[in-house]
C-alpha cells in the first residue's frame, strides 16, 4: 500500500517582545490556584529535565560559545509528541521527561494547569500561549489525537490544502502576529511529504522590578572564558535590596521582573572558578537548595547588556538522554497520530534573547519534525565581569522557562 508522507512539526516559540498586550488586570489569585493544582513532582520532574538536557547541551557546544534554550518549549514539545505515541516508544519519552509513574490524562492535567496559569501570574509580565494544528485537508487524523490537543492544550486545528504557494506564508503570518515579530518565519516551504503542522507560540516580556538606570551604564571591563578582555556595556545598580545565596563557589541572585512573580537568577562564579565547570554537577536538588537559601541582601549590581540568538539539532542531545524509538523508522510508534508508519525525522531548537536596562525579551522555536516512510547581608559587589549563567523562572514553585550561560560579549 502506497504509504501518506508526512511532517509533523511542532513549533514551540517563547518571546517576550509582545509590546501592547500586558492585561490592564489578570485573575492572578485564580492563575495561583491553578499553578498550585500543577504537582510538585511534575515541577521537580520538569526541571530536572532542565538540568540534564541543559548540561548535554553545554557538553556538546564549544566551551566559548554562549548557549541558551527555553527547557519548557522542549518539554512542551515533547509533551505533545507523548500524546502522539504508543508502546515503548511513549515510555521513553515519559521516563526522559521523569512521568514514568503518572498516566497521561495526570500529565496532560499538569501541562493544561501550567498553560492555564503562566501568562496570569503577574499583572505587569506578558506572558502568552497560543497553540495551532495546521494539517492538509486530504490527510486524516485520528480525532481523538485532535480533540486531546484542543481539550488539554487548547490547539485551534486549521485544514487547509499544502499544495497552494501561500501555505507556508499563511502560518508563517499566524506566528509572526502571535510573536509580534520577534520571530517572522519558521518554514521554508512547505513539501509534498508534509501534512501536519502542530504549532505553539508562548512569549514573554518582562520589565524589572527595579529598572537599571541609562544613565549609571557605563564600559566596563568583561573577562572572557578564554581570558580575554574587553569593554561591554555594563548596567548599574547601586545598594538596592536583592535575594541571595552565597555558595562556596559562586553566588546566586535574583533579579525581579514586575510584581517578583517572574525573575531571572544569575550564577555567578567566584574568581578562578570556572563556569562550566560547576554547570556539570548543577541539579535539581542543587536549584532547590539555593532557591529555599536565599536572604534578602544590599547589593551593588552590575550586569552586561546583552543579546544573542542560538540553534541547535536537538536529536542526538535527546538520543543521549533516553528518547531513541521514535528517531528510527522501524521502531518509531506514533500509532495515536495516525495510522501511517511515522517516525521523528528532526527535532530543531532555537533561541533569543536580548537584556536592557528595561528589562528582558526572549524567544524560543521547538520544531519536531514526523515523517512517514517507505524504506526509511553586608553590601555585596556582585559585578558580572566574566562568564555567569542565568534562569528565568516563576518562583510560586520554581519551574525554569530559560536557562543560559554567557562565557563571551565578544561581537
């Protein structure tokens, strides 16, 4: 029988550059309540899944390069991908993402209270989700695969013929509104074995707390992971009250955005301690201890500027981690999507981010590719002068939106 080809692609975008939908007023009880039905087994999971894929990812790239990825795009694209699968292949996926022991409508009850309540948390933090299936009209897809996306993720399903030339301009359109241009296209073309599009956006802008001071930046001396030194601008606060653990070598502090709902941690290492180094051992276990250790500390802040975009093929990172079946034709089983013979032909990832004195925007694209086949306390000086890490996460319970390292400011 003459087999459907078909693509799969999940697009998981995470942008903060929304610059007029910040809601005059959220339920931000309601949003609360609805985190705190989220399990904290489901949180601790998922960011343990943060850690580990963020340090195979650090493992792989060059020890100069600035990395960044969005953890919670990936989880959210693999989350959907779970639904999609059957037999052993959902069973890694579970296991990689730590749900082994829940069933799947207690993980998509998780998933639907993490989307529910994100984008309300904080009356002066944009945070949006919106979620899309986009498929070719003479291609058919199980119903229930359909009705689970818009039920627990709550996916609008758009068919329409891929054979026309704007196909791809269509969704390409449909993202760039929902990321008001941060991100303008994500497909190239669409192609004949292409039949399914399944797309999230989810952005975020968050303003500080307590802004830097235009006025105070200034060009300061940054030390490099290879030594090197240049001047950057460096944003300046003096004496302002901050949260801080003080470990034996580095220091966590805490940079808030908005009502302190929402905010950016940074690691930063003690002199001659290398960062990476401690990025290797950092866990789960690690970022709960430094999260229930913080005091509230004055601080003499200094941060970089910064803006950076990063990509990656996310397929051998994951392989390592535990999801092999579903890369390989003859194993692959995405039997709930569709009654072809389907396997994952690529998993892509990419990022942005950019820091001002205003605050932060960032971007993130998860694309998950599928395929038919045929054959196959006093004062403290915390100047980040030389090579730190950062984590934007909701600190009601802790789960990472962002993780990144920034060993070099060099253009």
């Amino acid at each position: 029988m003459k087999k459907i080809p078909l693509l799969l692609l999940l697009v998981f975008i995470f942008n903060s550059c929304n610059e007029d939908s910040i809601e005059p007023s959220k339920n931000t009880q309601q949003a609360l309540s609805d985190l705190r039905k989220v399990s904290t087994q489901f949180t601790s999971n998922s960011n343990e899944f943060t850690f580990d894929i963020f340090q195979k990812v650090n493992a792989s790239a060059d020890v100069d390069e600035n990395v960044m990825i969005s953890p919670l795009s990936i989880n959210l694209a693999l989350g959907m991908l779970l639904n999609g699968s059957n037999g052993n292949s959902a069973e890694e996926i579970k296991e990689v993402l730590g749900w082994s022991d829940e069933d799947l409508a207690e993980i998509n009850t998780n998933y639907k209270n993490i989307l529910l309540s994100l984008p309300k948390l904080d009356n002066l933090v944009d945070v949006g989700i919106a979620n899309s299936v986009w498929y070719d009209e003479n291609f058919i897809v199980k119903d229930a695969f359909l009705n689970t996306l818009s039920a627990e993720f709550d996916a609008n399903a758009t068919p329409y013929d891929f054979s026309k030339s704007d196909a791809a301009d269509l969704i390409n359109r449909w993202i760039e509104d929902k990321t008001n241009g941060l991100i303008d296209e994500i497909i190239d073309k669409i192609n004949p074995s292409q039949v399914m599009l399944l797309i999230n956006t989810l952005y975020f802008k968050g303003e500080w707390t307590n802004k830097f001071d235009k006025d105070l930046t200034q060009q300061t001396a940054f030390t490099d992971i290879n030594g090197e030194e240049y001047e950057v601008d460096m944003m300046m606060s003096n004496d302002i009250d901050l949260m801080v653990s003080i470990q034996e070598n580095y220091t966590v502090f805490d940079l808030p955005y908005g009502d302190g709902i929402y905010t950016m941690s940074i690691l930063l290492p003690n002199n001659g301690v290398n960062l990476n180094t401690i990025l290797e051992s950092l866990d789960t276990n690690d970022w709960y201890n430094l999260k229930n250790s913080k005091t509230n500390a004055s601080a003499i802040v200094g941060l970089p500027k910064f803006e950076f975009g990063y990509d990656l093929n996310l397929n051998d990172v994951l392989q390592r981690l535990g999801i092999g079946d579903v890369f390989v034709n003859s194993l692959a089983d995405l039997s709930n999507i569709s009654d072809s013979e389907l396997y994952v032909s690529e998993i892509k990832h990419k990022t942005y981010i950019k820091v001002d004195e205003e605050g932060t925007k960032a971007a993130a694209v998860t694309s998950v590719s599928i395929d038919t086949y045929s054959a196959l306390p006093p004062t403290l000086n915390l100047m980040c002068d030389k090579p730190f890490a950062f984590f934007i996460y909701e600190k009601e319970q802790g789960n990472i939106l962002f993780s990144g390292k920034i060993v070099t400011l060099k253009e």
